[in-house]
C-alpha cells in the first residue's frame, strides 16, 4: 500500500513538472510576440534614440547559429524585430521555403564605450572580393560602405530625425530582415569568428538595413594576423530584404 502511493506521488510530480514546463515554454514564446507587437506600435522618440544609440550590435554566437543553419530544412534566417526598454530587440528564427519557423537564437546586446575604436577598423579593411558565387556576391559588400551605413543612421538617431520613415515602407513598420542561411554557412567557415555582429546602418536608399560581420571573441573586427597593423573585418553582409515589402 506504502509502495503504491510513493508510486502515486511520483506520477502526480512528474505531471505537474510536465505542466510548469509547457506554460514557462508558452509564456517564453508569449513575451516575444508581445515585444514584436509592442514594435509596431512604438513611438520612436528621443528616448528611444538615446537608448538605441547605445547599442553597438547584436551578437549571435556562432556556435547556437550553426546549430541553426545545420537545422533540416532551413533555407532562409530572418532577424525579427521586438521592442522593449526603449530599444530595438532581434532574434534570429530559421525558417523553411515556407516561411514555418524551425530553430531559432536569441542575441545579447554589445554596448561597447569604445565601438567607435573597433568599427575604426572597418576603414582599413580589404575591399570586398568575389567569393565565387552569385548568391554570395549579391549580398557581400565593401567594409567602408557598411562603416558609412552604420555612422550615418548613429547620425540620424543623435538628430532624432525621419525614424519612422526610415524604419517603415509606405508606412508600415518593418517586422523582420531575411536572408539566405548559404550567407550565414559562409560566414561560419572563419574559425576565428566568436560571434556574428549584426549592425544597425542605413542602405543607399536611406531605409535602416542589417550588415553581418564576423567579431572574435573580444566582439572586436579580426585582424589578418597577430602581428598585422591591418584590420580584415572579413567579408562583410548586407543586402537583407526586409519585410515589408518581401
């Protein structure tokens, strides 16, 4: 009898440890459609620009992005954005040809006094070369052309000035960037990247895009070599289509 109800015990805890763990899940999955919710409707003002300007990157380790990428059937990675504490939230989800989420990475947020010393690096860096393939060729571009994207739109939000519009198309605020998860697999290949930067910078069209660059595991651009004055912030990503309209 004295067995039977030990037995019984066990079984109710386990269900009920079954329950905790599906509302923490469902609650966790809650509070980010609220941020992306809480996105749409944000009011872009100076508090937000003063926080926001703040934020150096978003950084994704890359240990947590090849599991993403690895994951069957992700063909593409969208940077959906969220909103809370005056700033710009993103996550990364790999989604299929369909768009169906399967696999996602939260980012940590790098607010560094001395990014200005790190992005600095950007303008010595090589310029963009051919990798060789025309899906990769089509996003990567020059690393000064991502420094003048990054300083331009830290410029807008020290103005405090078209937020709105450059975050919207034809009024709608931008959800999320998608791009090609090859670009990612590429990036991934430099056994040197700790973690991959995605920066905040406006596009020749004045809209606020994403570039992707590769950090070691200080968050710094590589250089070429330990004993290179050079600093190579390896092949730098853009070319994300945000949605809207895609």
């Amino acid at each position: 009898m004295k067995r039977t109800s030990l037995l019984g015990a066990a079984l109710i805890a386990l269900l009920m440890f079954s329950c905790q763990k599906e509302n923490s899940q469902e609650n966790s999955s809650a509070v980010s459609k609220v941020e992306q919710e809480n996105w749409q409707t944000a009011k872009l003002d100076a508090k937000f620009a003063a926080s926001q300007k703040q934020v150096t990157a978003y950084l994704f380790p890359t240990d947590a992005m090849s599991k993403l990428v690895e994951t069957p059937n992700v063909e593409f990675v969208q940077f959906v954005l969220g909103y809370s504490d005056n700033t710009l939230q993103i996550k990364v989800i790999g989604v299929d040809k369909a768009g169906k989420e399967l696999a996602s990475v939260d980012s940590e947020i790098l607010k560094d006094a001395s990014d200005t010393d790190k992005l600095s690096a950007l303008k010595t860096s090589s310029s963009k070369t051919n990798k060789g393939t025309a899906l990769l060729n089509e996003h990567l571009i020059s690393a000064d052309v991502a420094l003048d994207g990054i300083n331009t739109w830290q410029k807008k939000l020290s103005a405090v000035s078209d937020l709105d519009e450059i975050l919207s198309y034809e009024g709608a605020r931008f959800k999320h960037y998608s791009i090609e998860s090859a670009i990612i697999v590429d990036m991934l290949k430099n056994k040197n990247t700790a973690n991959i930067g995605v920066f905040l910078g406006l596009n020749p069209i004045g809209k606020v895009t994403t570039f992707l660059i590769g950090l070691d595991k200080n968050n710094s651009i590589k250089k070429i070599s330990s004993t290179s004055k050079v600093a190579d912030a390896g092949d730098v990503y853009d070319g994300t289509r945000p949605s809207p309209p895609f």
